[in-house]
C-alpha cells in the first residue's frame, strides 16, 4: 500500500513516492545515543525496530534516515504506529 494524503500517520500534504519521502523522514522523532563503540540511532512511531549505527552522530543519523526511507518505501502506510 502506498502512502497517500490523508492517511494516518502522514503530515498534511505529503505524499509518496519521490521526494515527499525525504518531508515524511525529516518530521519522524529519532533519538540518537551515545555508546562506548559509537553511535546508535532509532526511529520513534514506528512499526518494528528501525535503527542506524556509526562511529560519528552523523554517520548513525544518515544510517537511520536510510532506514526510515526504505521502511516507508517497503510497508507504505503500515510503516506508521
């Protein structure tokens, strides 16, 4: 199922695919912790275990928005809690 406008867990006016993706990653809450190996990052709201690595907080915040877009292009709508 694709994401539509109007759907639960969609911000008012966007839409999948192409680029409305990059508007619906950047207004999901992501939490990005510091470890003694390095950094761990994990999407909140949605549906299963979404997450990035990586030595630096920027390496693990581009790892987990990668995540985040290729949950949402795989589940569509059931990506969203």
């Amino acid at each position: 199922m694709r994401l539509a406008r109007g759907q639960p867990g969609v911000p008012p006016g966007c839409f999948v695919p192409g680029s409305a993706i990059l508007t619906i990653v950047s207004s999901i809450k992501i939490i990005v912790e510091k470890h003694e190996d390095g950094f761990v990052a994990y999407a909140v709201g949605m549906n299963g275990a979404v997450a990035g690595e990586g030595d630096t907080y920027d390496d693990a915040l581009a790892d987990v928005r990668s995540a985040i877009r290729f949950h949402i292009e795989t589940l569509g709508a059931d990506a969203f809690a």
